[in-house]
C-alpha cells in the first residue's frame, strides 16, 4: 500500500479554490471514487445473490466490482512486476481472482471492496498530510498593487514582484510579499507566519511578511525578499521537499518487504500443496492459501513508519519549524546533547553599539571612529557590522566608500577606508605585544557584559566599540526544556569573549560556556561529543556556525537572522525565530518515533495472530480481510494523529 503527498496545486487553481478549499474534498480523489463505484455495484449485486437470483443478474455487477476496486492496483502492480517488483497490492488482486475461480465470488469482490475502501482511505489522510502543506499556499495573494515610480498604480501577479517594488497594501488585504514598511501605519495579523495571537503594530521600518493580513491604515511597503524566498514559500517548498525523502526505517522496510513478499509467495504455495498432497480438497486447500496470502501481506509494515513523520514535518512547518527531510525529522528525536550559539540564537540577533571608546594617540574622536567602522563593515553580513552600520545612520553620518572588503569568520573583516586599512574583530586576533591601553578599555568593556569589537588602523589600535545583545525571552525556558529532554544541560559554543558569554549563560541557566572559538574550533567540539557517542544538535545562525551545523548530528539555523550559509546548511530551520520551537520539534519527533514503534507493533500483533489463525484453524476470508485491511487503515490513521495542532501543544508541554 503506498502512500505520497499530492503536489502543490497551481496558482491558479489556488485562486479559484480561495482559502475555504484547503481540505481536499474526498470524491475529488480518484481512489475514493473507484471505491465508491466498487461498494455501491457490490451491495447492489449483494441481496441478489443472496436471494438466490440467477447468475445472469448478480454476476456482472460483481465482475463491475472487482474491476472498480481492482484495476488500479492491478494495473500499478503489473508494471511494477515489469521491472522485476513484487507489489503486495497486486497479491491482494490475484487473490480476490482466484477466490472467484474457486466460486467463492461474494469473498473475493468483498476482498476487493475492503481493500479498495482501505486504499482510498489512506488516499484521504495521506491528502489531508499535504492539505496541511497547501493551506500555506492559500496565505499569499495571487496578486498584488504595485507603485510604479511614474506614479499610478497597477494590479499584477505577486509572484512577479521583485526585490525594491514598493506596493501599497490596503485595509483588509493580504501583503503581496515581504518587505519593509516605508510609509504609513496599521495593525497586522500575523498569526499565520510567527504565531503571534495579536496583530502587530507596523511603522514605517518594520518588516512585514508575504500572506499576513493588514487590519487598519494603508501600509506602502517595499519588497526586500523575492516572492519565491518569502517566508511563507520557504516553509511549503522545504515541507514538500521533506515530504519527498524517506527515513532510514521506511528504508530498510521497503528493502525488507521485497524479500518479505517473495518468501510470502513461496509459504503461500507451500500451504497450499502440503494440505492438497496429505489428501485435502482442492477448494479448502487454495482458500486456505488465499487467506494465508492476504493476511500474510505486509500492507500495515509499510504504512507504519511515514505517516507518522510526513504528519510530524507537515505540524512543525505549520508551527515554522522547516524540517528538512524525513530523516532529518527521525534524527531529531535521537539527540541527547545541545550546543547553542549565542549571537543571533541565545539572544535576538539585533545587538546595539553601547560603547565608542577611541584610543588616546589615535586622532579620531567618537565619530570619526564610528565611521571608520561603519564604513568597514558596510558590506558584512554579520550581526555585529550591522550593529556598527545601524549607530551610524541613527547619527546621521556619511560612510567613504570603502574597498578591498575581505570578512575571515571568527576574525573579522578588512577593508581599505580613505586610504587606510580598517580592520575590525575580536580583540583575541586582533591585539598586538604592546596593546595595554586596548587591552584595559577591552577589559572595562567586556566586564559590564558587552562584547568588545577592536578597530585596527593601519595596524595599530584606535578604538573598541562595544556591543550589547539582549537574550531572547524565552532562553531560559528553552534551555530548561532541552535539558529535561536530553537529560544534560546545553552548552554554549561562541567566538565571542569568556565574560560576555557567561554573563549571557547566566542569565539563561547554561552552566557550561567555551568561549573566543573559531568555527573549527566549534566543529572539533562537535566532533569530540560525537567520539564520546553523543548524538548533539547545534543551533546557530551565523557563517561561522554553518561548518558545526554539518558536523553535527542534527543542526538547526534560526531563519531570520540566520546567513544564507547556515541556512543552507542546517537539516531545519526555524523561520519565526522562536527559541522555544527547538524543543516543541524534538518532542514532537519523538512522539512520531514512538507512533512508528507502535505501528510496527501493531501491524507485527494482526499479521501473527491472522496467520496463525489460517495455519492452526479456519480462518474464514472474509474475517482475513477485515483484520488486514483494518490493521493497513489503523497504522495509518494513527500516524496522521500528529496533524493535529493538539500534537504540537503536547510536544511543546513535554519539552
């Protein structure tokens, strides 16, 4: 019995099915209307044969029947027997066949009826798996009111927005993408992308999202993201590109059931000829065989291990955590260590200068330092340049231009202002043999808890600049919640200084702090947990994060501040931004492995008990079918338990 997510329906599909389309209707499924069809010719031709009416008159509305419910999965298995496959779904058809040669055609169109009534029913949970994808679709307007820079304004797809478009989003309508409020003000129901239970205020500057719903007040915003990189597109192709993979123990099962079903085969003929040679009927001989066939066949094995986890990825993308594939999403739930970053993961990622401290003998006041630095980091990429760049033009300063820009993670960045070469990092890679007027601002700096930037010029020191980063509000919730899953608490892994970070670590209750790291200082760290036997998830954002993520067991980049490295990099995502997420997912992975356990038990316990029943007694068809079948949809449906918004609630109570 298979098992796919549909894919995604087609923007304009999407405009004519509107938000209220997002459950797959059932008769819109093709399984579900062959079954149909199967069950309604079957109880038709049913009370017929029942009462005793002639051949003629029953007979071809069972022939009907076995050819509604039968054909597709008779036709799939064919082709799959042509390229040396052995699919148990044609096995389930040439045993309803042969129940009918045998004259026994009510068990073998009941057979057909069942199992086709079991096919569309995964048909349904399996539609209703990405219904849950592409209800995200249905957030994003079809179109969207672009601001020509003639002036007027035009309607035009939203998916041909483009990065600086200015569009102007009315009260009541969707945002045609994300972007950043340039004028105006309302109040935007976000719930959809970040969770948010309030609408949030925006001003001009805020950042809105693709398929948030603007409440009151014209928003003008500009497109900073392409419409295929928003946020809510990330979430649906990353979902649909997990649901695509298959985990390490569907695997070894599909690699199983080959094996499984051709010894099937052979133990199918076995029970049918050692009956038939000690001297048993033909005909109780080949019934016994079928129901042998059909009970045996391992439908339920099959289905125990992705529903569970395609429900589980389809519930954390809905919650905006981007698990990446299906096995990604039964790794996670393996982990039994943590290491967070600090910049960007334990705190907000927005960090503020606090600090211009120029050097005496370096001939640069405050300002002059500060545009230094601005200028330097202009092109960076990392929280703390854009930090540097954010205090200028809060100033009001005009940058020089700079050039030769060059960025070392770890280090810092390089570039050549006004003929001097710049450089700015942390004061650890940056300090010279005589340096002690640096070192002591440093020192005074990193002792209030900020973190020190040092500015070279021209190679020697001129300033440090602090920088402080508040912790996010829910650190030490999640730091709590990790350490009750893992059973030890979290580390903290940060190229930034020893008392920054423990001052950080403090306040989110990590007790174990390895600080001024390089990221193949994290990777070695990583490296050295996973010789020990730890299975370690790393959370982080930055470019220098992105190698401790691949070398981890699992690694997550926290999505709105994270790099485009990281991003990349990382098996998740977490595109809100919030910390508490990380654990959620794990509990909620774990709860998918657990309902694979369970399945798999399941499936074992109805499969034995069938089998031995046919071998040891009597088993009538008709009971086989019902216990087959009936195990094939219970797997199934209890696996799509974790669709649930309940699920979610419940993995996020545990952690």
């Amino acid at each position: 019995m298979t098992s796919t997510l549909l894919p995604s329906a087609p923007p304009e599909a999407r405009a004519q099915r509107g938000t209220a389309g997002r459950r797959t209707r059932v008769l819109a499924l093709a399984e579900a209307r062959w079954a149909l069809a199967a069950l309604v010719l079957f109880l038709v031709a049913l009370p017929l044969d029942l009462l005793g009416t002639p051949a003629w008159a029953w007979g071809p509305l069972f022939a009907l029947a076995y050819a509604a419910g039968g054909w597709e999965p008779g036709w799939e298995g064919l082709r799959a027997l042509r390229e040396r496959t052995l699919d148990v779904d044609l096995l389930m058809v040439v045993a309803a066949l042969g129940a009918a040669a045998i004259g026994q055609v009510l068990d073998g169109a009941l057979l057909i009826v069942i199992f086709a009534t079991s096919g569309a029913l995964e048909a349904v949970a399996t539609a209703r798996t990405a219904d849950s994808v592409r209800g995200l679709l249905d957030l994003a307007p079809v179109t969207a009111t672009r601001l020509p820079a003639g002036g007027g304004e035009e309607s035009v797809p939203a998916a041909s927005l483009a990065v600086g478009d200015v569009i102007l989003v009315r009260p009541g309508e969707r945002v045609g993408a994300d972007g950043q409020v340039l004028d105006g003000a309302g109040d935007v129901d976000q719930a959809g992308i970040t969770g948010e239970p309030l609408p949030a205020a925006k001003r001009p500057g805020d950042e809105v999202f693709a398929g948030t719903v603007n409440g009151t007040g014209a928003l003008t915003v500009q497109v900073t993201r392409d419409p295929a990189d928003s946020v809510i597109a990330r979430i649906v192709r990353m979902v649909e590109e997990a649901s695509g993979t298959k985990a390490p123990t569907q695997l070894f099962i599909e690699k199983v059931e080959q094996r499984y079903s051709i010894g099937m085969v052979l133990a199918t003929l076995a029970v049918f000829a050692v009956p038939l040679a000690l001297g048993a009927a033909l005909q109780a001989s080949l019934l016994r065989a079928m129901t042998f066939m059909i009970v045996a066949s391992p439908c339920a094995v099959v289905l125990s291990t992705m529903p569970p986890l395609l429900s589980a990825i389809a519930n954390a993308g809905r919650h905006g955590v981007l698990v990446k594939s299906a096995v990604v999403m039964e790794r996670l739930g393996q982990i039994d260590a943590v290491a967070l970053d600090k910049t960007g993961t334990l705190t907000e990622g927005t960090p503020r200068v606090t600090d211009i401290r120029p050097l005496a003998g370096s001939g640069l006041d405050a300002t002059a330092l500060l545009t230094l630095a601005a200028a330097a980091e202009h092109a960076s990429e990392h929280p703390l340049g854009r930090a540097v760049l954010a205090a200028a033009r809060e100033r009001g300063l005009t940058l020089p231009p700079a050039d030769a820009f060059t960025s070392s993670p770890g280090h810092g960045v390089t570039a050549t202002v006004d003929g001097r070469v710049v450089r700015l990092g942390s004061p650890e890679r940056l300090f010279g043999a005589d340096d002690e007027q640096a070192r002591a601002v440093v020192r005074h700096v990193e002792d209030c808890g900020r973190t020190a930037v040092l500015l070279l010029c021209d190679g020697t020191p001129a300033g440090v600049l602090g920088v402080a980063d508040r912790s996010r509000h829910d650190a030490a919730a999640t730091v709590t919640a990790l350490t009750a899953l893992t059973g030890r608490p979290p580390v903290l892994l940060t190229g930034d200084n020893e008392r920054a970070a423990r001052h950080l670590a403090a306040e989110a209750g990590i007790t174990e702090v390895r600080a001024g790291l390089l990221p193949q200082d994290k990777v070695a760290a990583v490296r050295q947990w996973t010789e020990q036997g730890r299975r370690v998830l790393v959370v982080g954002d930055g470019v220098n994060d992105a190698p401790a993520l691949a070398a981890a067991h699992t690694g997550i980049a926290m999505g709105k501040t994270g790099s485009d490295l990281a991003l990349e990099t990382a098996d998740a995502v977490v595109v809100r931004d919030e910390l508490a997420a990380i654990p959620a997912a794990v509990g909620l992975s774990r709860a998918a492995r657990r309902l694979v356990v369970q399945n798999l038990v399941v499936a074992g316990l109805f499969i034995t008990a069938l089998v031995a029943w046919d071998l040891i007694g009597t088993l009538p068809l008709p009971l086989g079918v019902a216990g087959h079948e009936g195990s094939t949809v219970l797997v199934g449906l209890n696996g799509l338990r974790l669709l649930r918004d309940s699920a979610w609630k419940r993995a996020s109570g545990a952690g």
